[in-house]
C-alpha cells in the first residue's frame, strides 16, 4: 500500500499544532524508535506527542488500539514483516482516515528484487539469539568489567581502547560500542600518574585499537561543573580550574601525538557520531593489517 497523507493532514499556512505519532511494531520496536527519532530530528519547534505499540502480533491486540487512534488521531509509522497484519492496519487507517507509513517496506521490496528472493516475514527476526547475540552480549560485559581503569591484565582483549581527560564522554561511547558487539575499554589520563605500563606493550600490538578522546576545555569546564553540582561537591577545585583544564587537555594530546593515536575531538559530536568515526579507524586499521 503506498502511504497516503489526508488533506486533513496538509498544512498550507506552515502552523505547528500538536501531532500524534504512533509507533506500531511487531517486535521490540527498537528499530522503529531509531528511525522516528532519525526522521524527527531534521525538524525544529514541533509539538510531537509518541504514542508506542510494540509486539503487536495479532487482528485482536489490534483491535484493542484502535479506540486510540480514535482518540489521538495522527501519524501511524510501522514495521509489520506479516502481511497480513500490515493489511489489517492499513485498512483500519484508511477508515480513519489517518496517514500511514511503512517504514520498511520499500527498502524491503528493493531488497527483494536484488536478492532474488523473498523476505522471511519473521517479527523480531535482527532480535534471534544467534552468535551475533551472544557476542554482543560478551562485550557488554567485558566493557562493563572494563570501566574506568580496571582490569588492565584484560586489555589486549579489547577490540577498542578509549583514553582522555576525566568527562570526555569515553564511558558512554564504550557502552555504546559494546551493543554493536566490540569489546571496549577505557583508560582516564589523570594529571601527575603515569599511564600503566602494559601500554608499552599494546603500542606495538595491532589490537587493540587505542583511540584518544579531547574536547574544548572551555566546554569541558562547564561539563565538568554541572557534574560536580549534581553531586553536591565543592566547585572551587582544580578539577574546574579553566587554567589547569587547558593544561590537563594540552597535556593529554602531546601524549596522544607522542604515541600517534589517532585522536576526535568529541566537543560537537554525540556518542553516535564519536562512535561512527572509531568504527570508521577500526575498519582501516583492519583492513591495513589483513
């Protein structure tokens, strides 16, 4: 069904009033959530209120939504695989007479045609239990058991080695990368201690990948104030001190030069994009090594 938005829905005169957006998905929905926050993100000052229906498997749990549309009527956005389900909503938007969108669907029938064959139609199907799972899994537990420091007998282990200043986001980029199956670890740079000896030794392994994170001092001290406040800590240390942050940052990228790790400032990236460029040296690096 090619999706189809009502005139009621057309908005000539560019006004903003609240939208409704439901999110249908027969899985977790994890994948839907991505690509409506991927899609809202190109627009500024709208009023968007989510609505979110996951596993919805079945013409009876269906059914049981309905009256909320009905009550919120707005934008339906789906990843149904069973067609015969997708058909059930379609028809029932249509009724309503509410836009619906098939997130997947068109990339899923170009796909088709390419590979020659068609899709499985299994709901949750990227969420089985297969090896990719399971070393998922792992490397979410090794990067937790890897936090801050510890564990540096384990270090060759890692796929990803992140160092740099206290606040330069490297806990939640690890996590990050843990849930795309790398095993990730992190080393903060603290003025006046020494980095651990076993860095002597990674510095002429190919693994794992040593990646230095800065930042723009400035920013960094306003990080790092919020932090202490929300901790209730006294703000008058050098740990906020913008003189001893721009030397701490000066000192941590010599390092980085003198050792030829490759370095991103993280001052305007999220953790998606910070990730995104690790992946990016990680596969070079990879590929330059065979």
């Amino acid at each position: 069904m090619k999706w189809f938005i009502p005139r009621a829905f057309h908005r000539p005169d560019k006004t903003l009033p609240r939208t409704h957006l439901h999110l249908f998905s027969d899985s977790t929905g994890e994948t839907l959530q991505m690509v409506a926050n991927a899609v809202l993100a190109q627009f500024e000052n709208v009023d968007v209120v989510r609505h979110f229906w996951p596993m919805v498997r079945s013409r009876q749990h269906l059914e049981r939504i309905t009256p909320e549309l009905e009550k919120a009527p707005g934008l339906i956005l789906y990843t149904l695989v069973d067609e015969q389900m997708r058909k059930v909503l379609e028809e029932k938007c249509h009724q309503l007479g509410l836009p619906a969108v098939d997130a997947l669907g068109e990339v899923t029938g170009v796909l088709e045609t390419v590979f020659g064959q068609e899709a499985h139609g299994r709901p949750g199907r990227q969420h089985r239990m297969d090896d990719a799972y399971f070393r998922r899994v792992d490397a979410i537990h090794f990067t937790i058991a890897h936090d801050d420091g510890v564990g540096s007998e384990d270090w060759h282990k890692a796929d990803i080695l992140l160092t740099g200043v206290s606040r330069t986001s490297k806990t939640p980029t690890c996590i990050y990368l843990a849930n795309r199956g790398l095993k990730a670890a992190n080393v903060p740079i603290v003025p006046g201690i020494q980095l651990p000896e076993i860095f002597e030794i990674l510095d002429r392994q190919t693994d794992p990948l040593i990646v230095g994170l800065t930042t723009d001092p400035k920013r960094l001290v306003q990080i790092r104030r919020n932090r202490i406040r929300l901790l209730d800590h006294q703000d008058d240390t050098d740990y906020v001190d913008p003189e001893f942050v721009r030397n701490e940052v000066a000192t941590a990228r010599r390092l980085f030069s003198e050792r030829e790790w490759p370095v991103i400032d993280v001052t305007r990236r999220s953790i998606e994009e910070t990730a995104a460029t690790i992946l990016q040296i990680l596969e070079r690096q990879r590929q330059s090594y065979g």
